[in-house]
C-alpha cells in the first residue's frame, strides 16, 4: 500500500509562460522542454502553446488558425472568409508525422484584414467584426473551428501530451517574444482537439489550472453580450469574460483581475489608505456575475505581455522566477528550471494578486 507521500498528487493542469521585457526572440523549444517535469498533470487528452511576435511579416493581418473536419467543409469556409476578408495568404500548418499525435484533422491557416467596405456597411470596428466571425464560424459552420485570431501570435494544439504537441507542431522552428503552454487533465469534459488549450479570442490566450464551479452563472451573463460558449470546457469563458472586461468595457489587467478574482469584501474593508476601496467595491457590485469561484491558476497572454493569476484562495500552485530580461512563470519551480537554471527571485504570488509583465515599449 502506498503511505502519503509516496504518491503524487498533482493538483490538476500544467501551466508555463516566459516573456522577454526586451522583446527578444525565443524559439518554442524551452517551453515544450518545460512541460516535461509536470507530464503526470496531463493525461494525454489536450496539450497546447500560444506564442506571441512569431509572424512579422503578416504583423497587420489577424492569422486564423482552423481546423476542418474535410476538405469540403475547408473551401466553404474560405469562400466565407474571402466574401469579407482580404484573405492575403493561406496554407497547411506545418506539422511533424509522429505516433503520439493521431486522428489529426485538416489544419490550416489564413492571415486575413476585414474589407473596409464591410466595416463600414456594419459600422463596427475590426476587432468587434473579427470577434463576431470566430463566433460565427464556430457556432454555426459544423467542422470548421477556429482556434487562433489574434495578429502576429497564434495557438497550436491537439490531443496529446504538450510534449508531443510541440514536436507536432514544429515548434522549434517559432521564435517569438512570449510563450504560453498548458497540459490538460479534463475532470468534466472530453478530450477534444478543439478542447484543449490554449483557449483564445483576438490576441488574448488563456491556459488554465483547475475548475470553475461558477460557469454557468459566468457563461449565462456573458454569452447575453454575444459570446458562444460551444466548445465543451469551462475555460473557454475565461477567455470571453477578459475579453470582454479588458476590450469592450475598457478595464486595466488591474481591474479585470479585480473582478474575476475579487477579493472578499472583509479583505477590501482591511485594505489600508493605499488600496482604492471605492474601485474595489465598484468592480464587485457592477460586475457580480463574473467572479469566478473554485481553484484556478490561469496565464493570460496579450499583444505585448502576459499576465498570470490564482484565485483568491490560492487553490492551485503558481511560481515565479525571474533571470535577466525574462520572466518565467509556471505550475512547478522544476518546469522554471528547465528553462532557466539559473533562476533568481523565484516566488509563489498571493492568491488573487496578478502579476502582469509587459514588453518595453518599441521592443517588439
């Protein structure tokens, strides 16, 4: 019989993020190294990264990563996107051929600019019309997902372990300024390709660790703002929830932590004259329905930074570290020294403090 502590309990997903404040190019292939020492927290039905600064070329086109179920379903999503995108360049994914990674479906890409006709006729800004056309695309165009739409970044995943997803994926061959990668162990919902993470919406990536016991209530509100929560995982609402607090409500990361992981109202009234306890107490009364309850630890990654979050408990781990220009932030301190060795000021954050990292302006 195994005694406590000659088992491991991994507490749920892998987590890992790393950023350079200079904006220097990294390849992927430290934080597929990186997942490695935190395997047991998969279990092979999801892993994924996110990498920001990795298409420069196309830096003004939003890059649609997709899956298709067939070709068919393939050329009529294409003819959708060319009746109101310039549709600049579309090719396959490159991917490895290996025996860990099985049942792919056809997986593409398209690096596309809303017409201006199209704009104008619906007078809505490109953001909100890209928002709407991954909606759109996903809710409505069976076998057709996309999973990527950000400009200049994009998410690769799939079924597997985040090891093997890396080396699917080729990710060795990316150099970008911020990565994010996650390995799933769904509790509650299948493994899916489209159900693994990163979870992502315009340039903001979500990779999560743990459960919410809030998302119905979550999903309710804000799918009553034109967000479809379809794709079978609780995490998906994380990433509507952000968008919506950070892009259309216009809320600092300071603020929309503040919401999402609000502090207990005897933790606001204990805060001292340097803390604004009228924000606090604002952002809790106006945005009540997206607190989100249960363990989590969730990395955000955004057009120039990331930012990593536990909940207000402090239910599932987070570690920080830190080694000239780059931060590494992760679920175990052993995934930081994979990537970096040499750590210095590695740190857990308070459960519900954001820690936000953001590149210098004009690096990147």
């Amino acid at each position: 019989m195994l005694r406590e502590g000659e088992i491991r309990i991994p507490s749920g997903c892998a987590i890992a993020g790393v950023i350079s404040k200079e904006g220097l190019p990294m390849t992927g292939e430290k934080i597929v190294e990186s997942m490695k020492p935190m395997h047991d927290r998969s279990n092979g039905l999801g892993g994924g990264f996110a990498a920001y600064g990795i298409y420069p070329e196309y830096r003004d086109f939003y890059a649609f990563h997709m899956f298709f179920d067939c070709r068919d379903t393939r050329k009529a999503c294409e003819a959708y996107l060319k009746e109101y995108f310039e549709v600049v360049h579309g090719e396959v994914i490159p991917t490895r051929t290996i025996p860990e990674i099985t049942d792919k479906p056809i997986i593409w890409r398209y690096f596309i600019s809303p017409l201006p006709s199209v704009l104008s006729n619906l007078q809505l800004d490109e953001k909100e019309f890209v928002a709407r056309t991954v909606m759109k695309i996903n809710t409505d165009m069976n076998g057709a997902y996309v999973f990527s739409s950000g400009k200049n970044m994009g998410t690769f995943k799939a079924v597997g372990f985040p090891e093997d997803v890396g080396r699917f994926y080729r990710l060795d061959e990316y150099e970008g300024y911020a990565w994010t990668a996650h390995g799933r162990y769904p509790t509650n919902t299948p493994g899916w390709w489209g159900g693994a993470h990163p979870f992502t919406l315009l340039d903001y990536s979500v990779v999560h660790n743990g459960e919410i016991s809030s998302y119905d209530a979550n999903r309710r509100y804000i799918e009553m703002f034109g967000y479809k929560c379809n794709l079978k995982t609780d995490t998906e609402v994380i990433t509507y929830i952000l968008d919506y607090l950070i892009r259309r409500q216009g809320l600092t990361l300071e603020e929309a932590a503040n919401v999402i992981a609000a502090p207990f109202w005897s933790t606001v009234e204990g805060k001292d004259e340097g803390y604004d306890k009228k924000k606090l107490k604002y952002l809790r009364t106006v945005f009540p329905s997206l607190l989100i309850t249960g363990p989590f630890s969730v990395i955000l990654g955004f057009d120039g930074g990331i930012m990593a979050l536990n909940d207000r408990l402090k239910l599932r781990s987070m570690v920080v570290g830190e080694k000239d220009d780059k931060v590494f932030i992760a679920s175990e301190e052993a995934a930081i020294r994979v990537m970096e060795p040499d750590a210095e000021n590695v740190y857990a954050p308070s459960g519900g403090e954001p820690v936000i990292v953001k590149v210098k302006e004009g690096k990147y």
